[in-house]
C-alpha cells in the first residue's frame, strides 16, 4: 500500500510541477531521494509521469493540434509550387505554427541526445539542481521585467522558432524549468504572454514523446522490470493533476504574474545548496 501511495505522490507532482514554472525534474529528483524509490526504475517511471502531462497537453490543446493536422494535410495535398512555403504561412495561422513547433523541436533534439548521459548523472547532485532553479528563478524574475511584449503568430519567425527549441533542449537539466525558461526566453523576444505560453506548451509535445520513445529503447534492452499496475497509476494521476495544472498556469498567466514562483525557485534552490554543503 506504502509502494502505491509513493506513486500516486510522484504522478501528483509530476502533474503540478510539469507545466508550472518550478522545474519537474528537479522536484521529482527530490522526491526520489526522501521517498527512497527503486532507483533502477526511476528514470523511466519519470518518462511514464512525463507521458501522462504529454496526454493532458494534447487534450488541452485538442482543437489547436486539430487544426494544424488540417492545415498540414492541406498544404501537401494541394500543393503548388508556385505558392512557397512562405506564401502559405501568411495565409494560414495553423500551418505556421505547426511549421514553427517542427523547426523548434530540432535543436531541442540535437542538444537533448547531446546532453542526455551528463544530465543523468547531474540529476542526483543537489548542488546543481538548486544552482539550476536558481537559474530558473532568474528566468523568470527577467519575464516580469520585461514590458511591452505584444508580437503575436503573424510577426513569429524562424529565428524565434530556433532560439526557443534550443531554450528547450537546455531545460533537461534538472532544476531549468522547460516551461520557465521557453516563455520568459519568448517574452524576452517580445511575444505576447498568451502565446509565448501556448508556443511553449505545444513544442512540448515532441520533446516529451521523443524523450518517451529513447528511454523506451533503453527499458527494451536493459531488460528494466516495469510494473505496469503501477506506473499506470502514476501516468493516470500525472494526467488528470497535469490537465488542471495547465489549465491554472494559463489563468494565471492571463490575469496575475509569475514572481511568486521566482521567489519559489530561488528558495528551493538555496536551500538544496546549503543542504548539499552542510547535511550530506
């Protein structure tokens, strides 16, 4: 009963922690250590979490990723070739952005297969992962100050596109908070609020489902043993607390600021430092 309660724990807060900006990673890295769970399973009970978030997502954004599949089906299936790829992103808003999360998600994948050994290994310093919601706390403190950010879809281009995939591919390291870092690094460029965070959610889609699949290949040839009653229970909890969580970050980026998770990030962050220094 205690194994299941842990699990439950961990889908819970892999659901909150996954969208608002506090860094996943680093608090299921937390987790981890003072619930003692099985080590051998850890990263992939982290990528079943992660998958449940991945579900809240797509649901949330159901009519949105809809949309784009359209526009994408269109775009190839009357393609003419003397209309470019330019031309046609004028002309619809949806096949824009699923071009924009495409181009986004390579330097995402580029770094995050680059980095993917070092990361594993810095997930379990405490050291790093406050120095790195520190950082997050920085991010964000940077998101507030910065005024003025009202570019919206028509004015998003590919330069904004890179540069937010490549924020993205960075936010592996435990403590860097994807969703932190991909908006305020948005806002900083001058996009609006609403879609630095919409962006920011849906290039999440294939960054979580890729991370999903190469771990799955490690599980398949390790021989990992997976209970499956188990990580059930965390991908259900992790998608129902996700789909809520999301729904509350978007409210709150709308109506409200994000200097109390600032403020958050910074003390978590402090207080794993001393505890790295002076307790272990």
């Amino acid at each position: 009963m205690f194994e299941i309660i842990k699990y439950i724990l961990l889908g819970i807060l892999q659901g909150i922690t996954e969208f608002l900006p506090v860094s996943s990673s680093a608090h299921l890295t937390m987790l981890h250590k003072f619930l003692n769970v099985n080590m051998e399973n850890d990263l992939f009970f982290d990528i079943v979490l992660h998958l449940g978030t991945l579900v809240a997502v797509l649901f949330f954004y159901r009519k949105e990723i809809y949309n784009m599949i359209i526009s994408l089906f269109k775009f190839f299936k009357t393609y003419d070739k003397n209309i470019s790829v330019k031309e046609n992103m004028y002309k619809d808003k949806y096949f824009k952005l699923a071009l924009f999360i495409i181009i986004a998600s390579i330097p995402t994948a580029i770094i995050g297969l680059t980095l993917k050994d070092n990361v594993e290994k810095l997930s379990k310093n405490m050291l790093i992962v406050g120095g790195f919601l520190i950082i997050t706390s920085i991010l964000l403190v940077l998101y507030e100050l910065k005024k003025n950010s009202t570019r919206d879809i028509e004015s998003l281009n590919i330069i904004d596109a890179i540069i937010i995939g490549i924020t993205q591919g960075f936010a592996v390291f435990p403590g860097i908070s994807r969703s932190g870092s991909t908006i305020s690094i948005a806002k900083l460029l001058g996009i609006n609020k609403e879609l630095a965070a919409n962006f920011s959610f849906l290039i999440s889609i294939p960054a979580i489902l890729g991370a999903f699949v190469l771990h799955l290949k490690d599980v398949i040839k390790y021989n990992i043993h997976i209970d499956l009653v188990v990580f059930f229970i965390g991908f259900l909890t992790s998608f129902i607390v996700g789909y809520f969580s999301l729904r509350f970050l978007i409210w709150i980026i709308k109506k409200a600021n994000l200097k109390f998770f600032a403020i958050y990030c910074f003390t978590v962050g402090i207080i794993l430092i001393i505890y790295n220094q002076f307790i272990i």
